[in-house]
C-alpha cells in the first residue's frame, strides 16, 4: 500500500467533471468489553458487560459529532477491543449504521470483526455476516488447552476449532487466526504442533506474536515474583525463525513481522495503513487517530468517556503533532517491519532527502551482517534481519535528521 492511497471519485451527476482523486482512510472502533481480562493483555477494557448499553449510545454520540476529513473516504472497517463479540449482532449493526451515516465507506470496505472463542454461537456468525462484516479476527492464542490457561483465555482448544468452522461455514471473505508463542517451556515442537493445528483448518491470515510481558500487567507481575521462568530471548529467536519456514511451507506468505496471508487479497488492509502511515481515526475509549501530521487519542476510562459524551465535551485526552523527525523514525520503524520493506523513491519524495546518501554506512552494515535483501528501489530486512528488527531501527533512528547537510538533501 502507498504511503497516501488514493481511489477516484466517481464523476459528479454527469456535468462533465473530471474524476478527483480522493484519499482512503480507515476508521477503528474500540469495544472495551471482555468475558474475563487475559493475564498478558495490556490493552483497556472492562469485564462489567451491564455497561455495554450505555457505552454503545456514548459511541454513537462520538461518531455522529465527528467531522468528516474533507476529501477523505474509508475503506476499512475495524471493529477491535476488548471483545466485540460480546456485542449482540443488533449492536454491531447499529456501530455499522452510524459509521455508514457519518462517513463515507466504499462499496468493498473491509469490515473486520475481532472475535473470540467462547463468546461466538453459529447464529450469531451468520447474522453478522449477513450485516456486512466480511473478515473475521478470531483470537485463538493457542491450541494447547495448557497454554490457553496459562494466558488466561476463558475457551478451549476445541472451542477454537469450532469457531473457525462455524466461521467458515457462514462464508466470511476473510478469517484469521491470533497465536502467541514463546510461552515457557514451550519447544519448537510444541509450537510446530500449534501452527499444524491452525494451518490445517485453512484460514486466509494469520498472525503469530510473540509473548510480552508489558508492564502493570497480571502476567508481568506473576513474573516479578518468579511464579514461572520466561523462555530465552534465543530460544524465541528460534521459534520466530521456525514460524517463517514452517507458514511458508504450508502456504502463508509473511508481509509484516509477525503476520502472514495465503494470498495478498488476505493481507490486512486495516493493519497495513498503520504501517504504511496512512490516515485513520479511531473511536471509543482510548482509541487513536492519525490524520498526518496530526495524531491524538480519547480519554482511556470508559466512565470518564460516557460522562464527556453525554455533557456534549470532547473526549480526546491529549494530541501531538509530529514533526518531520517524528516522521522519518515512524517511517522507518514501520516499513522495516513489512516484508516488502521501505520504497526508496516514496521515502525520498516525502521527507526529501537521498535515503542511501543519509543512511550508507548502516546500510553496509546491514549487508556485512546478511540482514538486508538489497534492491534499487527497496529497503527490506532479510527473515534474520527482521527477527533483530529493534536493533535494526536503533541504528537508523540513531541518526540525527535535524543536522542532515543539504548536500543530503534531494
């Protein structure tokens, strides 16, 4: 995806005028709302489900005060949490509708539901499917049921199998998987053993994490006190290199760090305009928005959110404007993460310097450690290079772009 998509507006009721190009957003919406909080998770959200008819109308009341980005139309749809399949299929169809009055989607949005198992019925599937919701996100973690209660996850093993069935059975366009490896004790043939699981129901994407212990978490904490002793970084290392040839071997082409598609129609078209930089703007307690250069995110209290909407305040908590520095390290940081790497051209005309003039010497580097497939026009990491992705940035970040000579400069 380009740095700044664009589709064409259709010409305007016949009078003769020229087709424009038009931006292309995505638009997120937070559902902080769970069955029962995982061990690991550091994202906002609450267990207290009595709350969801009250939150939903405070939601439709952010949206619907919204300010369309003029020239701008959407076409991603990401419903995340939390758990949106807590939500009635009633509930998700009124977040669409709203969306749908006060943006303009295009015909082929890609509408994503996250869900997880334990919370999905074969109904509710299919009725969410015949609401619009063409790409499913179903967090399954795990095929170990060992696993699934270290991590704290409220279904089994065989509830995860029985979701993507009844999934594929009601016809999504798109289903992927959430798995997380790197759990203590586990041997590469124990996540071998995850990822035939997974692979052999077939689904379109998946995406494969690493196990982090952030901080402030219930799993950081059982850490501190040496409950469990935490897999090696190297031993990690290797489960990460064993998740690229094992997925490539089965089918799944790796695109970003820690996600692979069977195809490039199945990539994520909502995640890729995080890496790509391109606009969004999120809804919902502690959601975020991009509209470059401009980012800025919502109160992260689901109390403080309802309060603000219903007294008609703003519910945004702070906003930054990222400056060209700014840029350039978010840039980097976020192309190196895709497999297809940085394009060179692109970089150059956005921030207007010669990219291997300023970066040479880190690009030699890189070269004499076999992290870079080199190209004309890309900069990518090699499968080894990206498994050493932070140390990788750190060495382009650590350049001072405030004191590039204009001789440096396009």
């Amino acid at each position: 995806m380009p740095l700044n998509p664009t589709v064409p507006r259709p010409p305007d009721g016949g009078h003769g005028s020229v087709p424009t190009v038009r931006e292309v957003g995505g638009i997120y919406i937070h559902v902080p709302f769970c069955v029962r909080k995982c061990l690991y998770c550091d994202f906002y959200s609450e267990i207290d489900r009595s709350r969801i008819p009250d939150y939903l109308d405070a939601l439709d009341q952010e949206i619907r005060c919204a300010d369309p980005p003029a020239g701008l139309i959407f076409d991603t749809l990401y419903i995340g949490g939390g758990t949106p399949s807590v939500l009635a299929s009633n509930q998700v169809n009124r977040i669409m509708a709203t969306v749908r009055e006060r943006f303009e989607l295009c015909p082929d949005a890609e509408i994503t539901l996250e869900a997880n198992p334990g919370t999905l019925t074969e109904k509710g599937l299919r009725a969410l499917r015949r609401l619009g919701v063409n790409r499913l996100n179903i967090g399954v973690q795990s095929f170990s049921d060992k696993g699934l209660r270290f991590l704290g996850r409220v279904h089994s093993a065989e509830d995860a199998r029985t979701s993507v069935r009844w999934a594929q059975d009601a016809g999504y366009d798109s289903i992927g998987l959430d798995l997380i490896y790197g759990l203590p004790g586990q041997s590469a043939a124990d996540w071998i053993a995850d990822m035939t699981a997974a692979v052999t129901l077939a689904p379109h994407h998946l995406s494969c994490y690493m196990l982090t212990y952030e901080p402030r978490t219930p799993l950081s904490r059982l850490l501190e006190k040496r409950t469990f002793k935490p897999l090696s970084e190297s031993r990690v290392g290797t489960l990460f290199q064993t998740t690229i040839r094992f997925l490539a071997d089965h089918g799944y082409t790796q695109y970003e760090v820690s996600n692979f598609a069977r195809s490039s129609d199945k990539q994520s078209r909502h995640n890729r305009k995080y890496w790509s930089m391109a606009p969004y703007l999120g809804f919902g307690p502690s959601a975020h928005s991009f509209m470059p250069p401009e980012r800025w995110w919502n109160v992260g209290s689901i109390g403080r959110y309802m309060e603000l909407t219903a007294t008609g305040q703003p519910v945004v908590d702070a906003k930054e404007v990222v400056d060209r520095e700014g840029q350039i390290i978010e840039g980097l940081y976020l192309g190196l993460r895709q497999t297809d790497g940085i394009r060179i051209p692109d970089f150059e005309n956005r921030f207007e310097l010669r990219f291997k003039e300023v970066f040479g010497e880190v690009l030699a580097t890189l070269r004499k450690k076999k992290w870079l497939q080199d190209a004309a026009d890309r900069c990518a990491l090699t499968p080894l290079g990206l498994r050493f992705l932070d140390s990788v940035t750190s060495m382009f970040v650590s350049r001072d772009f405030s004191g590039i000579p204009t001789s440096e400069r396009r």
